[in-house]
C-alpha cells in the first residue's frame, strides 16, 4: 500500500514542490481563512476571544495498518478523532493543520487517499472546517500529526470536571461498534496469517458495518456545540471506552457515575473505545437536545468511581499506553 | 544520545503516563492559558479577532543528528524556526502544541532535554508563550511535530507580497551565521569519519560561536511585532538564505530586489539558511525600527528578480527539499 506501483509515482521522484501540487487541491480551505497557507503562516478569523486546541498523532504501526485501513480511511480517522476532542469542548472546529511524514518511497497514492479522507472527513463531520496548513517530511514510516482549532461562540467551554449529583449522563454516537470492527478485523487477520489481503479487507468492510465505522468512524461533531447551548454540565469525547471515560469524568467532577442496567453484558459498549462519540451530563429534569441518549445518573461520590446497574465493575484495562502497550516499537495495533 | 544508559530509563520503562509526568513540569504554561492541557482540548486567550497559525516537522535524520544537537538544541531550534514564521507575519507567539513520536526505548533524558529547550527558546524569544497541549507517540526515529499560534492585536498582517518599488529592504537576525557554524561542523566530522564524538562537539560549540548559532538560534522574535507597527510593507523569516528567500518575496510582490553590493563576496550570508532572521521591507524614508539594518532597495520588475550590487546572480540552490534531497531516508542532514 505505502509503495508506488509501476502506474504511480513516489514522493521522492515528485519532490516536494511536485507533491504539495498534488495534494493541495484536493483540500478544503476553512471558511475562516484570512490569509491561505503559502506566506510563512496562515491567518483565520476567530470569534469569541479564545480559542480551542487539541492535537493527536497517527503512525503506521502503533495506530493503524496499511492492510487494515486505506490512506482515506487514516486521513478520515484522524479528522474523527481530532475534531470530537474540539467539540466535546463545546467548541466549533475551525480549522486544522497536518504535518505529514513518510519514507520518500511512499507512493503519492497513498498522499493523495490521505488528503481526500481529510476533506471527506471535514465535510462530513464539520462543514466549513478546512486545512489552515502543515509541513511535510520524510520518515520511517508514516506518521500524521494534526492540530485542531476550535472557537466558543459566546458560551464557556464545557469541561469533564463539571458533572454534578442528580445529573443525567448521556451519549451521542456509537458505543461498542468500534470494537466490534476491531474483533471482525483481528479474528480474520488471525484466520489469514498475520496480514489481511486488500480484498478480504473490503469484502469485511462490505458485510460489517462495524468495520468501517472502526476504520473510519462518524464522529458526531456539531453535537458538541448543541450540548454546550442546552446546558451540558461537563463533556468528553468516548475515545478509551464508556467506563473508562466516565471514570475520567466522574474523577475529574468529584462525583460518582451509575450507568444503566441494560449495559451490564454489552461488553463491547461499556469497554469499547474509538467511537469518538460524546459522553455529556445534563442538569436533572433538562431534556436531552436531540442525538443524545441517556445512559446513567451521576450520584455522590462513593465507594465506587464508576457503577452498572448499582454494581461495581472490575475495570480490567487502563486504556492504550504508546510505550508500555506496543511490545516492539511499531508492530503492535491500538486495541 | 537516544539510547537510555545505566542511570537513565526509557520512555517505555516508565510509560506515557509517567513520561508525561517527568515531561510536564518542565514546560512553561502559555500567559494565555484559559483551560489547561489535560481535558479533551486546550482553551487560551486570543485578541483581535483573527489566529496566526504555522506548523513545522523536525525529523531525526533530514532535520537533526544527535551527535551534532542535544535534545536542548532540537527543542530550541523547533521553538526558532516556528517562532520566526509567527513573527514574520507581525504576530505575537501566544502558544505552542508539540507532538512527540519517538522509539520506546528513548531515554527519558532525551525528552527531558528537548522540553527544557522548547521552555528555555520560548523563555528567550518569545516570554509569556507556552504549551497549549501536544501528544506522544512511538516512531523508529524521533520525530516532533511543533504548531504555533500568534495574535495581531490591532493591526493587519504583514504579508511577503506587499513589497513596493523604492522600499528599503532590511534585515534584523543573522545572516550567515548558522551556514559558517554547519560548515565547521562537517568539516570536522568528515576529519572524525562519519560521526562527531560528544566530546568534540563541546569543544566546537565552545570555540565556534556559529556552530552554538546553527545548532540552537536565536531568532528576533519580538522585532515581528515592531516592523508590522513600524509599517512594514512586506516580511518574511530567512530560512532558505536571504537570496532565496529574497526572491521568493520579490516574486510574491512583483517587484525586484537589489541587495547591498557590500554583501557581493559574502557567500555565506546570501546564500546560507536557518538563521531564522527577518527579511522586510520598509516604505521608502521611513527611519528603521532598532534592530533592523537595510541590506537593500526593491525596485521595478525587472530581467533579474534578485541582484547584488546590480549584477545578476547564479542562484544554484533551491531550497532543501525532504523528498529528493534525502538521498536515503533518515541518513541525510538538511543543509
């Protein structure tokens, strides 16, 4: 996949000048663009005073793998995961800026499949968001850095330390489909040897949605904003799995957290991570704006963190550590 | 220098959580800090309406080699280079978001040294900006990925393209410098075979101020701001030597640029890079914000976009270029 075949051209016969004119027209500009990238910085309007940051890398190896995703897929999850962390602020994504490496053998395929999952991304989940800038270079192998701005139009930004006694805790996305994407993908992986060929990958995508919402997942960005303006008492985006980040919650809060009763045996629901959905809490009595779902009480804080049903759980996972989790660097696959 | 010794420990011994805690502590919070890392984003302060944004990769191989740069050095020259592209707009640094990737078994003092020198190049060139957030990952080679923020309170940007006939063309930084401090540097590690010893870059750095001047620059950050309020015309950072960079304004502007006949034998300072100093133009008349010296005249479009003492140049480089100036991945040092 990384490779240029006898049709394509790698980056290094295109250069970098040759490269980015591949690659730039196939990226949104932001709608709050001032000055477009090409001087030493770019410029974009910004309401409200302040301004929203977050950051996350992607890299072959630890994060994703060429038999498991396309390049669209990475340049799509990358934007799903970047953007539910400005929104589960509260917060409108403006815009966003990728530094992008790879070995100079990279076939500008596998470039050109990363930038159009970054504008089919945008335009999916955050409308009007564009590409405000980024570098590239050369590496080992591929690795994608991309920050995101965001803008408070008017509001606070919701924190996870918030959450108060009597709140409802809801949900909006998916919870579980994720890792039911992940097991499809591992056990066939397992079933093929250690790789999973192009086609039995898109054979998998086809029948199970699950996979494609693990290698690709909608995130549901605009949620976040909607949340903030119906009062959301604190906010996080599910990335490590619904306990685990209600744990992080209810710590950061100072409360405890009663998850439903019905979840008790969805393993995958309550321990599943990657969904990038949004775990908010909403003042008692509030109704729910619409795409949330609820999912639980928060109460005092209490002997146990994190409860299902009124029972305590054994938390066995403590989410993906990059150094400890990865046994030889850039073999292993984020659970 | 990557590899952990008897006393020190790797990044994957102590994993991302106690990484984080050795790292953290190390870095200076931004003056606009309004929600501080550890919540899904960051939120800082912004004025005037609009953000300056800029992004720039150092790669362990094309960009540094640790037997040249500390971990201080690669910290530092990535706050230099990301600064200066902020500054040349005729913005104020206000924050800074730093991914980190590297092989898990990286020392701790690796990253340590590279935190201390992103907080002492912020402390030196730009006080009050700090670190708005970032993300470690694991790679083969070290890779950092910095974004920097910057707000122009009340005025425009200072674009490369506004450079009008008669302005004086002026220079603020050095010029030079870091080309002379590479040169020594290879010279001697060509005598040493293909690597420098520790020992021998101390004593280097120590007698050969340009070689301190290569490997950690300081830019004249702060002077972004005063040309933009002086009336700059136009500006941009010298990363690529002032002849290049001074011909890619002159063609952005469409204008030509006649440099200073003084700098006619000056090898090093036409053509050497990553000095990080400012190029800009000033209407005609106008006295110099201090720090500033005129090294020229922009002139009508003309047969020759750059000339020196009115006579054409030779231009034979064109900027580094990761992809095909890599001659293998990771082995080459940007010159």
């Amino acid at each position: 996949m990384a490779q240029p075949t006898e049709e394509t051209v790698s980056v290094r016969a295109l250069g970098e000048r040759g490269t980015l004119a591949r690659i730039l027209p196939l990226l949104p500009v932001a709608r709050s663009t001032l000055v477009p990238p090409g001087d030493d910085a770019a410029v974009s309007t910004l309401e409200g005073g302040s301004v929203v940051t977050t950051c996350d890398m992607m890299i072959e190896g630890p994060d994703f793998r060429f038999d498991w995703s396309t390049p669209h897929d990475v340049g799509w999850k990358a934007m799903a995961s970047n953007l539910a962390d400005v929104a589960a602020m509260g917060a409108t994504p403006t815009g966003v800026i990728v530094a992008v490496a790879c070995p100079a053998e990279t076939s500008i395929e596998v470039l050109e499949g990363i930038a159009r999952g970054i504008a089919d991304g945008l335009q999916a989940m955050a409308p009007g968001c564009g590409v405000l800038g980024g570098d590239l270079s050369t590496a080992s192998e591929l690795c994608l850095s991309v920050t995101v701005l965001g803008e408070l139009a008017g509001h606070p930004p919701v924190l996870r330390s918030g959450a108060q006694p009597g709140d409802v805790v809801a949900v909006a996305g998916e919870l579980g489909v994720s890792e039911r994407g992940l097991r499809v993908l591992a056990e066939h992986t397992e079933q093929a040897g250690e790789v999973l060929s192009e086609q039995s990958r898109d054979v998998l995508r086809d029948r199970h949605p699950e996979v494609a919402h693990h290698l690709a997942p909608t995130a549901p960005i605009a949620l976040g904003v909607v949340a903030a303006q119906a009062g959301a008492s604190a906010m996080m985006d599910i990335s490590d799995g619904l306990v685990l980040d209600a744990t992080r919650m209810a710590e950061a809060s100072g409360v405890s957290i009663n998850l439903d009763g019905a979840l008790k045996d969805d393993e995958e629901a309550l321990m599943g991570g990657e969904d990038h959905g949004l775990l908010a809490c909403f003042p008692e009595g509030s109704a729910l704006p619409e795409g949330f779902r609820a999912v639980g009480v928060v109460g005092a804080p209490g002997e146990h963190v994190v409860t299902v049903g009124g029972e305590a759980l054994a938390v066995s996972r403590g989410g993906w550590d990059p150094y400890r989790d990865s046994s030889s660097v850039n073999t292993a696959v984020s659970p």
